[in-house]
C-alpha cells in the first residue's frame, strides 16, 4: 500500500515527466490581495497569469497547494468532522496549462495518472460534463464529453447543471466548464444493499461517491454587465484532493482512516482515553458524537499549526479571527465531548510535526512559536468558556424563577457574539438543564449582524476601461519622476465613496506591500494636476487611486512621487532590515520576522521571541543599529536573481511570504534580505535609530516600535527642553539627580513628622474629650464638633472608644476644607442592650449636613455638603438615641 508521502511524490513525478515544472505550494494565508483571505484553490497563486499581468512561462506547471475553506466563497467548516471527507485545510494536487494544452491533453493526463499509475478501478470512476446553458447561450461540453467518451462508458458520464459544472474566478473574469471525476468507494455489500448504481449517486451527498477531481477548463471572460467573451488565452486548472486519493488508494472509507489523520487521532486517543471507532468498523452508532470531536480536533489542528507558520496568528480580525474561530471551535468539541477542560491541541502538535514536518519544514522550524500560540488560545478561551458557561447558569436560574423555560434568542446571540458560544452549546447546556432556545430569535439577530458586516465591505468596482493593451513596467527603483500613459481605469464605489483606479505604462509609484506603505503624489502635464492619494499593489502591478479622472485620460503625464515621504519611509523601511539583524545577533536565531510596518513617520516590527527584551538588550540592538547607520552602508541590490541563487547569497527569506521565480535581494553589510521594497541609497540617510517601545502582540510574539532621522531630532529636543524645566525648578542644580533625590528624602521624613505631631494630637484630643464627657443614664455621652481630616476623625473616635470603659456614645461633627463629617462610635452594650444602630442613625442625621453614610452597628460615618448644619446634626443623634 503506497504511504500519503508516497502518493504525492507519485503525483508531482507523473507531471513532471509531463514537461510540467513543479513549483512550491503558495502560503495558505494571502497578504497581497484585498478580495481573498486564504488560499482556497491550487489556482489563486496563478490570477495575475490567468489575468494576463504575469508572464505565463513556464506554461505548464504542477504541486500541491496548501488550502483552507472556512470563509467567503468556499466554507466547509460546519461540515467538517461531521462528515469524513471535508477538511477546513487540506492538500490540493494540481496540473496547469497556460495557452498550452487544453481539454484533451488534461482528460488524458488525469485518466493516465488514475488508471495507468494509480490503478485506481475505471469502473469505480465517474465523470461530469457541463449541460450547457440556454439562457446564457452556452452549449453543453460535447468536446469534454468526446475526449471522456474514449476512455469511459456513455452511461459513465454524466451531465452537470451550472452549480456543480460551471467555474468562475468571481463576479467578473475568466471562466468556463469544468469536468470533475468522482469515485465510486462503496464496498461490494454497500453496492449489491442499496440497489443503486454509482452514476445514481454523484452529486448526491453520499459519503462513499465523492468527487475527487475537477478539471476547469477556463476559454471565457465574463463582464461587469453579466456578458461573456472570449478568453485571450485557454487555460487548464485542475484540483484534486489529495487526503480523498490517499483515501481511495488506501482502500478507506473516510479521510481519517488514513495515515494523513491516523497518528494525530491516536495521539488524542492516549491522552483522552477516548477510542476512536474507524469507518469501516461495526457500531459506530455509539460513538458518533466522540467521533466527531476527535475528528474536528485533528483538522482544526492542522488548519490552524499551518496558519500560524504561514504568519498569520489568531487574533480579533479578519483572517487573524477567522483562525481563532476554527480553534475555538476544536476547543469546544474537545471541551463537551471528549471531557478536556485543559489545553489540548497543543499536546498534539509533536506528533503534526514529526508527521508533516518533513514535506513542511516551516512546520518543524516554528514548532515552538506554534506551540505556545496554541496554548496560550485554549487557555483564554476555556477562560471565557467557563465566564459564559456562569452567565448561562444566571439566565437559567432567573428564567427559572419566572416560571419560563425557553433562552431567548438575543441572549442566545449576545453569548455567541461576546463568548463565542456556537448556537450548539448553548442548546446543548439548555438541554441539560430542561430549557429549550429560541432559535427563530436567534437566526434572525445573526442575520442581522450579516447584513451589518456586509454593508460595512460591500465594494463595487466597474469593469477596466482599456485605453491601450499591455503590461506595466515598474521603475519606482531608479526612477521618483517618469512619463507615462494611462493603459486602463475603472470606477470603485466603497460605502457611497467614488474612486477612480488607474494603471499606468510606467510608474515610480510603489504599491503598499510587505508593510511599507503605498507612495502618493501627483500625475501632470500642462493642462492638470492630478492627486494620487494612495498606491496599492494588486496581481504584480501597482494600482493608482485617484478621486478624479484627468479630462484627458489618453494624454501623456508625468508621474511624480511626493519624495519627502518617500525617502522618509525608505529610510524606516532599511532601519526594520538592520533591526531584524541586530536582533538575531543579540537575541538569536530563532528570531523570525512576524510582520512589519513601515510608513514615513514610523516603523514597527514584530518577531517570535518568549520573552521581554530587557532594556541593556534593547540598548545594545539601538547601538548596532546606529553604529551600521554611522557606517552608511551603501545598498547593495540584486533585482531577477534564481530564488536559488538568493538563498546561496544567505538571503532571509520568511515563511508564508509568496516569492516569485525570480527575486530581489537587499543587502546592507552583514544584513541580507528577501525584498521587494523601496530602500535609502546608504544606511546613513537613515540619521539616527531609537526603539521607543518593545510589548507582547501574542504569546511568542513581541513588538518593537521605533523612530528614525527627524523625528528622533525633534524628540530629542523636545526631550532637552523638559530637562531644561525640571533643572529650573531646582535652581539649575548641577547634580540634579542628587539634589532631586534630597527632596524625595526630605519630603518622606517630613511627612512621617507630621503624621506623628497628628497622632499625639488627636490622643490629646480624646483625653480631653473623655475627661468633658456627660454622664445620661449610666451612658457617658461626648459630642463635639472641631477641624479635622476624615481619617483623623474616624482615629479620634476609635481612641475615644479605648480610653472609655462602660457604656458609651460618643459623636464627632468635624470639617476639613469645607467638607462636614459626622462620625458616631458606641460601645457594644449600647447596640445589644439598647437596641442602637449607628449606621441607621448616621444616615438620618447626615441629612442635616445634606449627606449620607453608614456603617457598622457600632462605628458610622457620613459625609455631606453643608458645615452650617454640623452641631445640629450631632445634636440630632443625641436626640435619636433617646437616653433620657
Ligand atoms: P465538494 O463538492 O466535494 O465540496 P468542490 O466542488 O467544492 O467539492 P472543488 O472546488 O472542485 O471541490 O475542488 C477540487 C477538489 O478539491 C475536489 O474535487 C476535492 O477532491 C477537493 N476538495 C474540495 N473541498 C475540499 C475540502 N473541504 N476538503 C478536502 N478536499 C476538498
Ligand atoms: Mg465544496
């Protein structure tokens, strides 16, 4: 039996022999592109080929590409677990032809490669061909169907409706039909109980006849107006999922059963106890829900170890978020079916590693980062599990008390929003306790956040208006000022904001990419000027945004970069390159560079590091950092060398960054990097280097923001003129640390001084007072009303207390800074024998000082407003306590 491992080498050799290249697999996690957070087809790392903005050489290539599918057009993830050939992230095996090969050429390969190779059994196989579409005027397939038709039966191919057999990149572009292959797994028993044939079953959701393969066969262009038209250049896209072939070539019945998920799934079975029941086993009936779990535990795993590598690290939003959710959504499972109230996946990742870390080195390189990002999710997330699980308990018990037994949905929905409590678990501990949840309610405020969201990003761009066929040459190294005509523009409407998209033939303009910021700045000739106020960078080009379009947009400009702001973010951007190497050199290697930004007044960088950088390891990055600046290196560039040849040079490279063939190197000295931005000429434009802040973006990841050149002078100055201030205060002392730290002494004994004198003076107070005490009834009664702090006033009476024996009620009106007090203290006797309470009587009397307070039965205090009415206030708690 041929190993997972085997089976994709298998793959990757048949094409090649095919004069395919074999190229990397993209990062799942996507940086560049505005309209897709992930990789969700072997394709997306080919649109600006497809587009026509890259050069398509080689025209036929192959790999296998890491996806993921939870969000946007493509989300599996309430599949996954429940079924066993669904996967949030998993491998898809794909072979492309750029204007080479069309329909034929990929029929035939796929059916080699299955049949011929693999031996995978035809009469298992199944393939679709688009039925065509009348409104649209699209015929059916027969040439896909013709090419079939030599190597399967008629009554093999089956014709499929728009959904399942029609492609498109989005809203608008390429298009086409597709043709998919899918296999026919039931046993021998499955086949002859149900009485139906495979051809029956595809495309009908049955576990055991799933598609494998699709071809696409992209020959259309589709318009913003719905039309379509010829695509420039035929283009064969292929994805096969490689854990559903490992699956039939291992002569399984579901995905898990493979060696893809078998150790992960034993590695959770020795820590839970759990036995996982494999598909081909009698009565799994019992075990579903367990199942599941342990299923969705080890994709989720893989999704989010692979995401993590590839950069991107759970967080509040976007594609950060989306990870967190997967994980939380493992967690949960783990949580309610297989009894783990502690972290769990993380104790899972030494075997993903030794499992896939081979064919993945970015996962072996950051097993420890991943690691504790892992840890550190579960533990908050069990955390804000069991907050929510208490609130739950709350709303329960109050709804028990009404008499009622149904959640309501909005509170339902605000657990799901601010716990990440799915629907399910809220049902689930419902259940348990005998309430029920008001779905409907629920369904409806989801919606509603929905359409909130939606409204929030909804973008409408127009189709490209084309001024003149081509491609755009980027000169913005060389050049910051350059002629240049507009090759095509559009119309985007973003939230009721109008803006205008233009390519240029040529442009110096930089598009905002790895972290530095887009340029701006003007396009003019003699008759108008106009305003550039951003630069993106979208499939290898950059993309102008303006608020206007030229009168004249087919007249010639010149393209002009506001250069201040450039040079100013040139300068940041080489000052992250000697920080990145400083901090492997103080640090150590391990330090990985995380993510960056860069824009003309400011430069942030992030890198995987388990702890605080003390201040003398700060202090000494800034130092090599200043001492390479004095130096002013010159840059040292290597544009279009082999990605190779680069890493021959000792060029960093970093994990989920996409690279193309060919690559530019930077190099300053002893730092050498991967990179496609704008540099200063030398490191001595940079003027001077200071880290203003280092702090923790995430567990394992650390943060340091710095300053360079100008802004550095102005803090400096703004820096002398405080010291300037403080040394004035002092009589410009010359030892102003010395003289300043005299005043902190000096004022520390002087104020323990003064503590002392009020002290004595308070004691001396309260013999006076107990020696002028009335004696009424056998209870010595004092009162009194004099200046003093609250704090001394409470003092005095607890001393009053001390030096008084018998019954006693003492009554202390005193006022400090215009602020009245009424503090009343009574020995025990006068509560239990008397049946006082000061607290009650305080808060009536403070009406007279229009105030409140309270207290003990025995100790009272309360403040107010008005001292006019503090004797009389005292005299009121005389008359309360009724003695006479
Ligand atoms: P399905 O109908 O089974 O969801 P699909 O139509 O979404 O498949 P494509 O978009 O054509 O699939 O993707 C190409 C191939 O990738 C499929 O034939 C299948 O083998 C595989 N594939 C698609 N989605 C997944 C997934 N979530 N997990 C694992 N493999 C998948
Ligand atoms: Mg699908």
């Amino acid at each position: 039996m041929m190993t997972a491992n085997e089976i994709r080498e298998s793959f990757k050799k048949f094409f090649e022999q095919k004069q395919h290249a074999i190229v990397p697999s993209a990062p799942m996690v996507i940086k560049d592109d505005p309209t897709l957070m992930f990789t969700n087809a072997g394709m997306n790392q080919w649109k600006d080929i497809i587009l026509g903005t890259r050069d398509p050489e080689p025209r036929r290539r192959a790999d296998t590409q890491k996806c993921l599918r939870v969000s946007g057009k493509h989300n599996d993830l309430e599949e996954v677990g429940h079924d066993t050939y669904h996967h949030t992230m998993f491998e898809m095996l794909g072979n492309w032809s750029f204007g080479d090969y069309f329909k034929e050429g990929a029929i035939d390969m796929a059916w080699e490669y299955l049949v011929d190779v693999l031996k995978l059994n035809p009469e298992d196989l199944y393939v679709t061909v688009f039925e065509g579409s009348p409104e649209e005027n699209i015929p059916r397939d027969d040439e896909a169907a013709q090419y079939w038709a030599k190597h399967v039966p008629a009554d093999h191919i089956i014709n499929g409706n728009k959904h399942d057999n029609f492609w498109e990149m989005g809203d608008t572009g390429p298009c086409g039909p597709c043709s998919e292959i899918h296999v026919d797994s039931r046993t021998p028993e499955q086949k002859a109980a149900s009485g139906k044939t495979g051809r029956e079953l595809v495309n009908q959701d049955d576990p055991q006849v799933i598609e494998i393969w699709n071809l696409v066969f992209m020959q259309f262009n589709r318009k913003a107006d719905g039309s379509l038209e010829k695509l420039s250049m035929n283009v064969i896209d292929t994805g096969m999922g490689f854990e559903r072939l490992v699956r039939m070539m291992q002569g399984k019945h579901s995905n898990y059963d493979t060696d893809v998920f078998q150790p992960i799934i034993k590695a959770e079975e020795d820590i839970t106890g759990i036995r996982y029941i494999s598909e081909d086993s009698e009565n799994s009936e019992d075990s579903e829900a367990t199942n599941v779990a342990m299923r969705v535990c080890a994709d989720h795993l893989r999704a989010v170890a692979f995401s993590i590598a590839d950069g991107q690290l759970p967080s509040n939003a976007k594609a950060g978020y989306v990870i967190r959710r997967i994980l939380r959504r493992a967690v949960r499972y783990a949580y309610t079916f297989l009894g783990q109230k502690d972290g769990f996946l993380y104790k899972l990742i030494p075997t993903l590693v030794h499992e896939m870390g081979d064919a993945f080195p970015e996962l072996k390189a950051q097993q420890t980062l991943i690691t504790k990002v892992i840890k550190e999710e579960e533990d908050s997330f069990l955390r804000t599990l069991d907050k929510g699980i208490a609130l739950l308990d709350k709303a329960m018990e109050e709804l028990k008390a009404q008499g009622k037994n149904q959640l309501d949905g909005v509170q339902a929905f605000r657990l799901f929003d601010t716990y990440g409590f799915p629907l399910d678990l809220t049902e689930l501990i419902c259940r348990e306790n005998g309430f029920t949840v008001d779905e409907e309610q629920f369904n409806v405020e989801m919606q509603k956040q929905k359409e909130r969201a939606r409204n929030a990003a909804a973008v409408e761009n127009s189709d490209w208006t084309e001024l003149t066929p081509g491609e755009q040459q980027f000169v913005g190294y060389d050049y910051t000022e350059y002629n240049c005509h507009i090759l095509r523009y559009r119309k985007v409407t973003q939230k009721k904001n109008e803006f205008f998209e233009l390519v240029l033939d040529a442009t110096p303009f930089y598009g905002e990419m790895g972290g530095q910021v887009g340029d701006t700045g003007v396009l003019v000739n003699e008759n108008e000027t106009i305003e550039i106020i951003d630069t993106k960078r979208e499939n290898n080009q950059s993309v102008h945004i303006v608020k206007q379009l030229p009168k004249d947009p087919t007249a010639e400009f010149m393209a002009c970069v506001d250069t201040d702001k450039r040079n100013a973010s040139a300068a940041n951007h080489t000052a992250t390159h000697l920080l990145d190497y400083a901090l492997k050199q103080v640090l150590g290697d391990h330090v990985e560079q995380k993510g960056s930004f860069v824009s003309s007044d400011t430069l942030r960088f992030d890198f995987s590091h388990f702890e605080k950088v003390s201040d003398e390891q700060l202090r000494e990055v800034e130092r090599m950092v200043n001492d390479m600046i004095r130096q002013d290196i010159h840059i040292d560039e290597h544009r279009d060398v082999p990605f190779d040849e680069a890493k021959k040079l000792g060029a960093i490279a970093l994990f989920g960054e996409k690279y193309g063939d060919k690559v530019r190197v930077v190099r300053f000295g002893p730092s050498c990097e991967f990179c496609g931005g704008i540099h200063a000429s030398s490191t001595g434009r940079i003027g001077f280097f200071k880290i203003i802040s280092e702090s923790s973006v995430a567990a394992g990841i650390r943060r340091i923001e710095a300053t360079t050149g100008k802004d550095c002078e102005e803090r400096f100055y703004q820096m002398e003129d405080i010291l300037k201030n403080i040394k004035s205060f002092f009589n410009n002392a010359k030892d102003l640390q010395g003289v300043i730290k005299k005043y902190i002494e000096e004022h520390d004994s002087m104020k323990k001084e003064i503590e002392g004198f009020q002290a004595q003076a308070v004691e001396r107070a309260a013999q006076r007072l107990v020696e002028k005490a009335r004696v009424v009834n056998g209870v010595k009664v004092i009162t009194t009303v004099l200046p003093m702090a609250p704090a001394a006033a409470k003092d005095l009476a607890f001393k009053v207390r001390a030096n008084v024996e018998g019954s006693l009620l003492c009554v202390i009106g005193s006022h400090d800074n215009n602020k009245p007090q009424l503090s009343i203290m009574m020995s025990d006797d006068m509560v239990s024998d008397h049946g006082l309470n000061a607290g009650q009587m305080v808060r009536e009397a403070a009406k007279l000082i229009q105030g409140g307070g309270g207290g003990q039965p025995h100790f009272a205090q309360a403040g107010g407003k008005s001292v006019d009415g503090l004797s009389a206030a005292v005299d009121k708690v005389i008359e309360l306590a009724d003695l006479s």
